[in-house]
C-alpha cells in the first residue's frame, strides 16, 4: 500500500492548460476514481503519475518521496491500459510472467506466481493460449493478472473496460472491485462511466477543465453535490435541473412561468436566479397539484420505466420502478419530492441548500 500526493500539478502543452494547479492526496488502500467529461485531463493526470508523461510544475510523492524525475520502470507502479499491451507473440503464461523474467526469477518460483493469479482471474485454462485466442476479458485479466504479479505499490487503471461490452464491464467491474477488496492495495481508477466510479470506489474525484469540482464518498456526490456541475453529471439519468427565479412565496418560478416547490424558503433573496434540480427518481406520480408534463418518449426496462417529457419549455426526464402505461402526447401529472431538491446558484452554480 502506498500514500499519493500531488501538490500543484500543472499540465500545459504550449498554450494549452490541461491540468491547472491540482492538489490531491490518495491514501493507502483506497480506490480512487477520477471522473469528468472528455478533455477533462483524468488520463493526463493518469499518465503524469504513471512517468509517462512529464509535467509542468508541482510535486508527485509516494510516501514522501518527490517522484518527479524517476522513470515509469522506477516508480513501482503498474498500468492497466484500455488496449490490453500483451505481446501478441507469447502464451498466457509468457505474459504473465514476463516481469517475473526481467527480475531475473527463477522458473520454479516464476511458474508457482503465474499460476496462483491464473486461479485468482480464471485463467488456468488459457495459460497456453495466445492473445489473438482470446476474447476482450481475457486478454483484460491477462492484463490485470501481469499488473498484480510486478507486486506494485500502485495500481493505475485507464479506462481498462471501455472496449467490452455491458455484460463483460458489470463482471469485470465486480471482479475488479473484489480484486482491490483481496490485495487491499492502493489503486487510481480512471472512467468516463460515473455509474462504473459509483460502483467501484471508495471515493471519485469529479475533474472539469483540469480542476477538482468535487472529491468525496460516491453517495456523498449524489445525495449532496457541491455545484450544479456534479450535480448533472453524478447519477444515471443524470439530475434535471430547471432555470428560474425565487419569489417571496417559497418557490422557484421558470422563465416560462411554471411554479416548482421548496420545502424550505432559502436565506436568499427573492429575484436570486438559480437552478432547481430533481433526480429523474424523485418525481411522483398523478399527484394532486402536479405539475403538467407532457410524454415524448417511453423506455420500459421490464423493472423500471424511463419516460422523457416536457415540463413547460424544459425537457425532462422521469424514473419509476413501476410499470407505467404512459404513451408519447399524454399528459401526466407530476409533483417533484420536495426533500430531495437541489438548489443551485444560476450564475456560480454553487449549492444554496
């Protein structure tokens, strides 16, 4: 296990700032997604604390030491990549020991490693295969078992699950959490899947622009997001959020008139613009006093029903687990949980409530 720290890491290709003065400190044992959008600079930071790529300025430390200048081969860390990086020409076995070979192991002790993670990943019946044999998850446990058997202080996941498909990603993911649970080894989990660093980390480390919007518990993000940024971009589907002003009467008046409630009148003035924001799940339904919402699309998963509509001029989207016989062009009546609103600065985008 290994303590992280990085001290104003700043990232710039010529004019370009890619990481802005990031400040952030990785304990040992834990797992730590980063998440944002694309551009966001999560890989860059990824490679930067990896040596594959060099930075600005500011410090990279493991347990203490400034690793600045030390190479990818002496940082002690291993990297699972998006691509896999097997070598095409060598077995299962070849490329899980390959490491064990560059120590200089012996074939004995080299073979008893390899085998042990081959149980650990279900591999043992592929260890004479050769990548192209393979399918996209087993070459990516081929990769994650030649990263456990360099025995790092660091693990580095890119994207590792992006090129599976979603029945492969839940099981990966899940292996790989039950993984980190065994080794109770310190690992940086790079996704642009809010719903994969939801299931997975211990805390996420929510990136826009190169900065740190929000780091904290997964629940934390979702039930208490620090700006409206977080806020749409933590939970699927993401949280509708509606453009209004406060009157003097508790509520939040859209620009197209429509009147949302608060439970609670905040120690703001009235006029204060701000955004109203209700997860999809937190509506109810055919409520007395609801608002009106009109269907534009039905997506029924058999557990849940997704419905997409209108409240006013504003797209929204609706989440029941129920089976609901809603059809494109029907009116619902829909009245927002007023315990679960969020309330956000419209001009800094900071949490009022």
């Amino acid at each position: 296990m290994a303590t992280l720290t990085l001290r104003q890491i700043e990232k710039r290709y010529e004019d370009n700032q890619i990481i802005r003065g990031l400040d952030l400190t990785i304990l040992p044992g834990e797992f730590v997604a980063l998440v944002g959008p694309s551009g966001c600079g999560k890989s860059t930071l990824l490679r930067m604390i990896a040596g594959l790529e060099s930075i600005t300025s500011g410090e990279i430390a493991l347990d203490g030491e400034v690793i600045n200048d030390l190479s990818p081969q002496d940082r002690d860390m291993a990297m699972v990549f998006q691509n896999y990086a097997l070598y095409p020409h060598m077995t299962v076995a070849e490329n899980l020991g390959f490491s064990l070979r560059m120590q200089k192991l012996a074939k004995t002790a080299i073979q008893q490693q390899v085998e042990r993670v081959a149980v650990t990943l279900g591999l043992t019946p592929l260890l004479k295969r050769r990548p192209a044999q393979l399918s996209g998850g087993q070459r990516q446990r081929v990769a994650m078992g030649r990263a456990i058997l360099r025995h790092p202080r660091l693990f580095l996941f890119d994207e590792p699950l992006s090129n599976l498909d979603a029945k492969l990603r839940v099981e990966l993911r899940t292996e790989i959490k039950a993984l980190h649970q065994r080794l109770n080894t310190t690992m940086i989990y790079v996704t642009h899947d809010q719903v994969e660093a939801m299931t997975m980390a211990d805390r996420i480390v929510v990136l826009r622009e190169g900065k740190i919007e929000q780091t904290g518990a997964p629940l934390e993000l979702y039930d208490r997001p620090a700006n409206a940024f977080v806020a749409g971009f933590i939970g699927s589907p993401s949280m509708n959020l509606f453009a209004g002003r406060l009157d003097n009467a508790g509520w939040v008046v859209t620009d197209d008139g429509i009147r949302l409630p608060l439970q609670e009148m905040p120690r703001q003035p009235a006029g204060l613009r701000v955004l109203y924001g209700i997860r999809p799940q937190h509506f109810e339904l055919q409520q007395p006093g609801g608002l009106h919402a009109q269907v534009n699309v039905v997506e029924p998963t058999g557990s849940e029903t997704q419905i997409m509509l209108n409240i006013g001029d504003q797209k929204a989207t609706a989440l029941f687990h129920d089976r609901i016989m809603a059809r494109p062009g029907e009116t619902l009546s829909l009245l927002p949980d007023t315990r679960r609103v969020h309330l956000f600065d419209d001009k800094s985008g900071l949490r009022l409530n």
